[in-house]
C-alpha cells in the first residue's frame, strides 16, 4: 500500500512542477509583448512604468532563469502581484478559494447522492424499461448545458418564485449553484455507477454468492455494492477536476466569488499574474484533493491495503 | 469532458466489419434513431441554412424588439429586433462547424499520440503518456481557459482552445484501444513476418482502434460543442453579432424578465445538439458491441 | 451406505434467447444421480453440459426457458424455480465454479465468505460459524486454518483457491454438489490434487457428485458413471468402465480416439546426431520482468528465463513442456523476437538473431514464424484471410499479386482448406479453421523453423487431433524445424523428437521423447507425470509425488547420451 501511494504522492508531485513550468511559460505564448497587452485598457501608463513592470516581473531575462526566480518566490509563498491593484496573488486567491471549495464538494455530494443510487437502480433493473427510462434521463441530463441549468434555476426559483436569492455569499446563495453543478453531474455519476455496477453483477462470485443460497438482497449489498463502489471511488478525483473546471462557469452565473470567476475576469483584464496563480492552484487543489481519494481507495481495497 | 465511461475498447471488430447490418441495428435502437435523427435535421438546417432562414441573423431592425414568438417572427425576435429563427438556423451551422473542427483537430493529434505510444512503448509511451495523464487532470475546461487567456478571446481561438484541450482526452483514449490490440496475437504475428512500424500501425491498429474511436468522437462532439458554448457564454467565444447560441444565451441574462425566450430558445437548441450526438454515440456502440447485439 | 436416487432429472430442455429468437442448448436430457456417486458430464464446447449444471441451479440468465423436472429429495426444483430452487441452494445443491480467481469476491475476506451462508441459513452463530469453517480449512488442506478467516483471495493462490471454494460449499453439509470444470484453469499438479481432494469428500460424506468436464482424462480418474453429451443431446450413458472399454456411441469412440495417451503410441523419434550447426541454437538466455510500482521505481523483480541454452537441428521437432509460470512462452516469444531479453544470444542459421537490426532484422524473420495458441486472436479481424496470408509474401517477396494469389491458393489447401476461402473474415470460420489459417499464415514465408505456442490448447479435443495430425503432415513434407510449446505431456508425446522440462525459468530436463515420458530422472518431470490425468479407469493410479521444492537448479547433467538433467 505504501509503494502505491509513494507513487501517486510522486505523480502528484510531477504534476505541479510541470504545472510550473506550463505557468511559466503561458505569459511568452502571448503573441505580441504581454506588458503592453496587460496595460492596454488601462490609460496613461508611461513606458517607464511598463519597464518597471516587464523587470518586476522578471521579463527581461533569460527563461530558465525567470522559471527558477518563479519557483524560488513560489516557494516563499510569492505568486506575484495583481497589475491591478497590485494586492498579493496569493491573498487574493486565498480569500476565494474556499468559496470554490465548499461549492466543489457540495456538488459533489448533490451528484453522488443522485446518481450513484440512481446507477445501482438501473443496473440492478437492466434492461428493464426503468433501466432505459433512467439512463435516456442521464444522457439528456449530460445533454443539458449547466450555464443554461443554472439559468433555468435561476429564473424560476430565484427572479420568478423569489424563494431563494440572486446572488451573493449566504449559505442559502450557495443552494442554486452546488444543484446546478451537482445535477449535471449526478448524470455522470449514474452513467458510471450502471456500468461498473453491470460489470460485478457478470462476476463469477456473484453467481457464487447465489449458489450458496444467500437472498438477493445481500448478495446485492454485500457482494455486489461493495465490489462496485470501488471503480467509483478511483474515478472520484476526476470527477472533483471536472467539479472545479465547471465551477469557473457556475460562479459566473449565480456571481458566486469563487476563484473561478476572479479567473474570468481576469482573463478580460490580462491580468496574468492572477491567471498564473489561478491555473497553479487549481492543479495543487485537484493533486491534493486525488492523492486523498487515493488513500481512501488503498485503504478499502485489499488487493492494496495489503500488498 | 466530464465522461470518461467511454469503456469501448472492448469493442470486438468482428462486428464492425460486416457492416451491411450495422446501419439497421443503429437504427434499431432508440438510442441511435433519435440521435440519427435530430443529428439528420441539424445538418439540413446547418446547410440550409441560407433558404430556410426568413431574415438576415445579424440585420438589427428586422422586427420591433422583444417581440414574443409568433406567427410573423416563429421564435420572437431579441433585443435589437433580429429575428431568433434565423439566427438560431445561422447558428446551427456554426455549431456544427465548431464541433467538426475541434474535435477533428483533437482526434487526429489524440488518436496518432495515442497509437504511436502504444505502438513504441518505452520511454516514448511513458512520457507521452504521463504527460496526457497529467494534462487530462486539469480538466479540459481549465486548458481552454489558459489557451484563451493566451490567445485572447475570440470564436476562433475558443474553438481552438477546445481542440488543444481535448487532445489528452483522445490520446488516452486511443491509447488504450491500441494497447489491447498491439498485445493480441495477430499484431505479434505480423510483426514476427516483418512487418514494419508504418505497416503495423496503419494497416492493422488503426482499421481495429478506429470504431471504437468513432464512437469516442461522436460522442466528443456533444462535448467539443458544450464546451465552445460554455466559453462563448463566458464572453470568451464567439463576439457580437455573431449569432452563436451560448453567446446568444450570455446576452439573455439581462433581459430575463422581460423576454424569457431569449433564455429558452439558444439553451434548448444547444440541449438538442448535444443530446443528438450523445444518443447517436451511445448508438453507434451499441450496434457495433457484440454483446449489446444479441440482445 | 444407502444408493437410494439423489437427483431425477427427467426431459430437461433449455431454450436461450439470442438475437431475438429461441436456440435450444440442452433438449429432453434425462438422467439419475445416486448417493456417493460421482456422475460426470462430458462433451465439447457446446454440448450444454454446463448450461444443464447452471439450469439445476437456476443461474441461468433471465429469459431462458426450462422445461422437465428434476427431482431433488421429493421436490421438483425446476417446478416453482424460484422458491424451490432458493431453498435448496447451498444447503442442498452445492456449486463449485471453474475459474477459482474470479469466483471468490476479492473485496471480502474469506472468513467472512465462507460463513455468511451458514449464518443466513440460521446454521451456526458466528462464533461457531467461524470454528466450523477453520476446520473445514484444515480438512481441504490449507495450512494454519485459523490464520485464514481474516484474509483475502489474492491472498491465496489458484488452487488454495479452489480449496477455499470446496470448503465453502462443504460447510453447508450439502446432499449434492455440481462441479462445473472445477480443475480446468489450474495446473495439471495442482489438479491431481484438487481431484483426489474430491474424490475424498465423497467418499467420506456420501454425497452425490455431478462432474462437468470436458477431459476424458478427468473424468477415467474421477467419475463412477458418464453421461456423454454433444450438442444439447444426450449420446451415451454408462458406467465409467464400460464406457471407456466399450464405447457405443461413435461419437464416443470418435472422442476417446482423439484423446492423446501418454502410455500410447509416442511418435517414435528420429534420432538427430549432434551437428556442429544446428538450425536453432540459444545460448544463456536471460530474461527478468519487473512489475512496476509507483512511478519511475521498479520493484518485485521476476525472472522469466534464467541461464537458459538449447539447441535444435534441423528437421527436428522440440518440445518445451511447463506449467504456468514456467517461462515457456516467454522463451518461445524471446526466441522469435517478441520481446528483448536481458542477455544470451539467439543463433539462427548462423546469423546472430538477437543483434539483427531494422531492415535485415525484419528479412531475416521470415526464417522463424510462430503460431499461437487463441486462434480468435491470432487473426487481424478486419483482414480477409487471403489478405492475412499474403501479407509475409507481400513483405518478403516482390511478386505480382496474382502469383501471390496463387500462393496463397497452393497455401490454403496445403493446410486443408479450399482457396475459394480466402475471401472470408475470419469470424466467418471455426477455432480450428482459424488455427489451420493461422499456420499457413506462417508457412507463406517459407520460414526454416516454426514456434508454435500451445497450438491446440484452446480447441476441443476432436479439433486438437486434427490439427496436431496437419502439423505432423506438414513437418514431414517440408521438413520444418519446430519448437512445440505445451502444458500437456501427452501432447507433446505425439509430435516431438525432444523434450525440455522447465519450470521457474529453467530447463530441469532435457532428453528424447521416450526417455523423458517413460524413465523420467528429474523429480519434477517425474512429479509432472505423475499428476497428469490418464484417460484409462483400469489403469492403477499413478502415485502422486509430492511437488519437490525447488529454487535453483544446477547446471544441467548428461546422464545418458543426449539425456540430460539438473542437479
């Protein structure tokens, strides 16, 4: 078990550091000198400002050598500072990331509360017409735009029946955005839990399972849940990246003050240093959050737990 | 592309070569019939657009504004009196063409990355593997954010945006088709009569990993259109007056009280699309699976 | 000791549903099972033998159609299936499956697995379903039972496996257990044991026994009476004496004739003198996988082939015998080039094989073809056969493509087949025509030597005689050199001049045919046959040897001249 989370603890670790070097070079692939671009909508900035800023910023020396200024102030716990308002990345990251965070994993419970019994269901009536009433359900709810989900949600609960608000911070705010994002994933959720439950009802021990004479109900939650879940489980921290990537959308919608939408605005502003710190923390959140799910799946299957 | 279900190299060739049955047995599912179908009309309407369309989709003033859908304008016409048929007919083509391009682009480079790793091993396959593992976890829509904070924001660059950020996806994918191919024994068979690499991966992994590949993609398309709305929602797309739909539906928002259909129509004609291609992917692997078949 | 009737099976048909209509699998079968009697059921792939075991049991899937009766202790279990047949499963009829990997959960532990039916059944409490089930352990022969309860599957190995399965269905104290081809995925060894472990059982707890099997082997070491079946069909039924001494049927006799003999008619080896330039030599081959872990770092490092040398002469037919594990295929598949070795050298017709590059790597393969053992994979699916065999002579040849045509002709009726075939896909043929296919696909380059990987392991008996009798033709007629790779020593009796005993990577015993099947020296070649099922109930069983323990063997001995053995 130790050797298999060494090694996802390393791909982890590799993951970030190229994440690091992406970063790096993202201001270069701008066509066109970024200094220039990041200040283009701002008037009256002189070109010694803009000096000021390409050397602050380290651009006016050699690659390599500004990827390892970047990772030496990364490692101090510098991501720069904004072009506008010039506050500390960092801060300003950190003052929104929960905000994703708690909208990431509420989600993810609203999709796997629906969707995993949803998938048992089907796949435990396959072939029935539940089975295809359900899944023909799942493919139209993947089918469903989630920025048009929300704005459906929006309009009737929130402007139309006014039962919950348009935007803001509240707890009550978080409701119509972690169901948008949670919906449409709960059809993937489903669409998953089916396959992989599908897959163990064709296993030789279910069929020994019943050959011992055990009622269909245990063998159902004993042999059959248990062996099923697991696939689930390892497709989890994808599935919380997914999370985290539709997030950038929702919050766009509800004005949810995540890291997501200081993203989007970010990218209108060229404001780079943001997105840099954006995309960093995105892939450190998305590690952390998979190395953890790795421990938990190590720890329920025994084929690792004890190797 | 938040399906990765796409547990397809299974599919046995076997099937899929016989092909006079398969168009029947895709048709035979409901699956694969609605999504031929709404798949079918789309494709008119996207060619046909020029006839069928009543207005011009970008001419203001074609109508009085916030006009409900009736029977002069069918669908209404928006804020600056255009009328909706035309633009959503207008903009059904270029859905389609987002779609096509994006992920043509993403399946070429995916599936030659995919089949060259598989076919190479070693070294080539670790890193290129690796490095699709690592760009497939930071989710395709995270890459098409950064591509078009680099690019800058436009349709052009989003769809390829989208197109970059799907490769690791088909990659992974056409990977591990050709895995299971390239470790049967009638790929070692050929390699033992001599064949050499341009042989073995164009005469025999491609003709056995592309089935399963053109389920991927047609499934992809559902995504690839997805994710261009979603950034043309965001503002980061499509730019007026383009009549793209997620742009169109971005520009509903203000408008949400007072003209509703603003915010229906553009949504259910993206729902559709994408339903259309989901049903006719989940179709396609249906007819051409063995086991589904003898159902 | 009472034989009164266990189980009356009476007109049992079995109707499945595929592609929107009814295939009958079993048709109007009848037969009886007494107490302490072991029945088996023989046929070939396809006879419904195991869709009969599954249709006793009601594991057959939704939408098959039963019809008859089958009297189990008063009750008609096919009658009001589902209450009748849930009563009597574990407790009554007691199932053990053929692939012991997959049929134990691999997410419970075995304690668990094993006690939750007796726990259901309102049998034991826990604290005694747990006594019982270390003791039943201990009587199927699993070291420190009492370690056991609190460990999984992967934990065990096949056969400790198939213990485990024995001892599970025994807990329940059933009247009858259906063993579904209970020693088809293990080692011939390990199956000696698992046999005798049944045989036991029976005869200990005087229960009824039904054997589904497809090797006559088997069934002459094991089973009291035999019900041949082919087709769904019913053919023969008869005491397992009288059956083999005087088949009825000529299906049987068709059956029992293809079944090889170790004690038959060995082929009777030609002798090849030592030249000085043998056709196929292999020096000091090395070869270790390592299982990866983690990232870059490699651990559990496996040698596949240690210090391994042989060589063979031309015309001369070699075969290398091993269980799984043994490193057989990976020498077959590092001799013709399918994977790198670590270190050795592969010398074909004086042409150091292993240093060969690019081009004249790829000219020089044409030498040394091989044939596989899945005959559903060894074919590209989505190439017309004509297309597949041509394909060595397009590489190799510049022809025209009508003289290759023409070849491919002369091919395909050299191996039995008619050229009008070659137009086909090869889902349109059987498992041994596709095996047929797949040898004229190595002949087509004219190669010196063939590699055959456990050619005939996959086809039914009647099939595997067929084609070991094209592979002798062909060797004869154009006097190939072929390396034979196979499990079955009885097998490789028929077809080689020389056999080479290996396990762990390492050839144990070397020598011609006749010496190495009847005055075997190494104990585990002797081991090996001993174990191997002889289709003969007179014939006094063979002694089983206990596996001797062996973790390096010396460097290899002549005994006798070209009789060779570890130390």
């Amino acid at each position: 078990m130790l050797s298999f989370l060494a090694g996802r603890l390393t791909m982890g670790l590799l993951t970030v550091f190229v994440t690091t070097i992406l970063v790096t070079l993202l201001i270069h692939l701008v066509p066109g000198d970024p200094v220039q671009i990041m200040y283009a909508q701002s008037q009256g900035t002189t070109p010694e400002q803009m000096e000021e800023v390409r050397k602050s910023l380290g651009l006016d020396k050699p690659i390599p050598v500004q990827y390892f200024m970047f990772v030496g102030r990364l490692l101090e716990g510098d991501l720069g500072y904004t072009i506008r308002g010039g506050q500390p990345v960092l801060d300003v990251i950190l003052q929104r990331l929960p905000n994703t965070i708690v909208l990431a994993v509420a989600a993810m419970a609203i999709a796997i509360l629906i969707g995993v019994p949803i998938g048992f269901f089907a796949a435990y009536k396959q072939g029935t017409i539940w089975d295809v009433t359900l899944m023909i359900t799942a493919i139209a709810g993947i089918s469903m735009p989630h920025f048009w989900l929300g704005l459906i949600l929006l309009f009737y609960f929130a402007v139309d029946l006014g039962w919950l608000p348009v935007s803001g911070g509240g707890p009550l705010n978080l409701v119509l955005p972690a169901v948008t994002l949670g919906l449409s994933n709960a059809a993937i959720f489903a669409r998953l839990t089916r396959s992989s439950m599908i897959d163990v009802l064709s296993q030789d021990f279910v069929q020994t399972a019943i050959a011992k004479g055990l009622p269909q109900k245990l063998v159902l939650r004993r042999h059959v849940l248990r062996a099923g879940l697991i696939p689930i489980i390892t497709m989890m921290g994808l599935q919380f990246a997914f999370m985290m990537g539709g997030a950038i959308v929702v919050e766009n919608i509800f004005s949810w003050n995540g890291v997501g939408r200081m993203a989007v605005e970010a990218i209108f502003q060229r404001d780079y240093p943001i997105i840099q710190g954006f995309i960093l923390t995105f892939a450190v959140v998305v590690v952390i959050v998979s190395i953890m799910l790795d421990a938990v799946y190590a720890f329920i299957d025994p084929r690792i737990r004890r190797s | 592309m938040g399906e990765i279900t796409v547990n397809t190299p299974g599919l046995s060739a076997e099937s899929t070569q016989a092909s006079p049955g398969f168009w029947r047995r895709l048709v035979r599912t409901p699956n694969g019939f609605i999504g031929l179908l709404i798949v079918t009309i789309l494709i008119v309407c996207a060619f046909g657009a020029d006839f069928l369309a009543p207005y011009n989709p970008t001419k203001m003033g074609s109508g009085p504004r916030f006009l409900p859908p009736g029977s002069d304008f069918l669908l209404g016409t928006d804020e600056f009196g255009r009328d909706m048929l035309s633009r959503i007919l207008y903009g059904s083509r270029l859905t389609l063409l987002i779609g096509a391009v994006a992920v043509g682009i993403s399946l070429t480079a995916g599936m030659l990355l995919g089949m060259v790793a598989a076919y190479c091993r070693g070294w080539i396959e670790t890193v290129l593997m690796r490095s699709a593992d690592i760009l497939f976890s930071f989710t395709e829509t995270l890459i098409a954010l950064a591509c078009v904070a680099v690019l800058g924001p436009s349709l052009q660059n989003a769809v390829l945006a989208v197109s970059i950020a799907g490769i690791p996806f088909y990659a992974r994918t056409c990977y591990s088709a050709s895995l299971v191919e390239v470790s049967k024994p009638y790929f070692e068979a050929s390699i033992a009569a001599g064949a050499g690499p341009f042989r073995m991966v164009f005469h025999h992994l491609l003709p056995n990993v592309l089935p399963t590949m053109i389920v991927v993609a047609t499934l992809g398309v559902s995504t690839a259109i997805l994710a261009a709305a979603g950034l043309s929602f965001l503002g980061l797309g499509a730019q007026p007056p383009t009549p793209e739909w997620g742009y169109m539906l971005a520009g509903s928002r203000d408008y949400i009280n007072r003209a509703p259909w603003l915010m229906t129509i553009p949504g259910i004609a993206i729902a559709i699309t994408v339903l259309g291609f989901n049903l006719l992917g989940d179709g396609f692997r249906t007819a051409l699976d063995p086991k589904e078949r003898d159902r | 000791m009472t034989s009164t009737s266990l189980l009356d099976v009476e007109n049992l048909s079995v109707g499945l549903r595929s592609n929107r209509s009814m295939t009958t699998v079993v048709s109007d079968l009848s037969f009886h099972l007494k107490q302490s009697e072991i029945l088996a059921i023989v046929g070939e792939s396809g006879s419904g033998k195991s869709m009969t075991a599954k249709a006793l049991m009601g594991l057959l899937p939704a939408g098959a159609r039963i019809t008859g009766s089958a009297q189990f202790k008063d009750v008609d279990i096919l009658a009001n299936a589902d209450r009748n047949v849930q009563a009597i499963r574990g407790t009554g009829i007691g199932m053990i499956f053929q692939e012991p990997m997959s049929a134990l959960n691999p997410v419970l532990t075995i304690g668990l697995q094993m006690t939750e039916a007796l726990r259901v059944h309102g049998l034991a409490n826990q604290a005694d379903a747990n006594k019982r089930a270390i003791e039943m352990l201990d009587r199927v022969g699993i070291s420190a039972p009492h370690t056991r309860l609190g460990q999984y599957p992967h934990e065990f190995s096949g056969g400790m496996r198939q213990r485990v399965m024995i001892a599970m269905t025994m807990l329940l104290e059933p009247d009858l257990i259906i063993a579904d081809e209970p020693t088809t995925a293990l080692d011939v060894t390990v199956q000696a044991q698992i046999l005798d472990l049944l045989k036991e059982i029976v005869a200990e707890t005087s229960i009824g026994m039904l054997l589904i099997t497809h090797d006559m082997g088997v069934v002459a070491e094991t089973a009291d009476r035999v019900l041949v079946m082919k087709q769904g069909s019913r053919v023969e039924e008869a005491g397992v004496r009288t059956l083999f001494a005087d088949p009825m049927a000529p299906y049987t006799k068709a059956l029992l004739a293809a079944v090889p003999r170790l004690d038959g008619n060995l082929s009777s080896p030609s002798e090849f003198p030592d030249s000085d330039a043998p056709i196929l030599e292999v020096r000091n081959l090395e070869k270790s996988f390592s299982k990866k872990s983690g990232f870059w770092r490699t651990q559990a490092t496996t040698k596949a082939l240690k210090n391994v040398s042989l060589s063979v002469q031309e015309g001369e037919t070699l075969a290398i015998v091993g269980e799984s594990g043994s490193g057989k295929s990976t020498l077959a598949r590092a001799i013709t080039r399918l994977l790198t070795v670590d270190s050795g050298r592969v010398i074909v017709n004086n042409q150091d094989f292993l240093a060969l590059k690019g081009q004249s790597l790829r000219k020089a393969r044409s030498d040394i073809q091989m044939i596989f053992q899945d005959p559903y994979s060894s074919l590209d699916p989505r190439f017309k056969i004509g297309r597949t065999i041509e394909e060595p002579i397009h590489i190799h040849q510049n022809i025209e493509s009508s003289q290759a045509r023409k070849r491919v002709d002369a091919l395909l009726e050299q191996v039995g087949l008619t050229p009008d075939m070659a137009d086909r896909y090869p889902h349109e043929f059987s498992g041994g025509q596709r095996q047929r296919i797949a040898i004229s696909r190595a002949l087509a380059s004219s190669p010196k030597i063939i590699v055959a990987d456990e050619p005939t392991s996959a086809l039914d008996v009647s099939i595997q005689a067929q084609v070991l009798d094209l592979l002798l033709r062909l060797k004869k007629e154009l006097s190939l050199t072929m390396l034979f790779i196979s499990h079955d020593l009885a097998v490789v009796g028929k077809i080689s001049d020389r056999v080479a005993v290996m396990r762990s990577g390492q050839i144990l015993e070397l020598g011609p045919t006749d010496r190495i099947l009847l005055d075997p020296q190494h104990p585990y070649t002797i081991a090996l046959l001993s174990a191997a099922p002889s289709p003969d109930p007179e014939r006094e069983h063979r002694l089983r040897v206990d596996l001797p323990h062996i973790k390096d063997a010396g460097p290899l001995r002549e005994i006798q001249s070209g009789h060779w053995v570890a130390t």
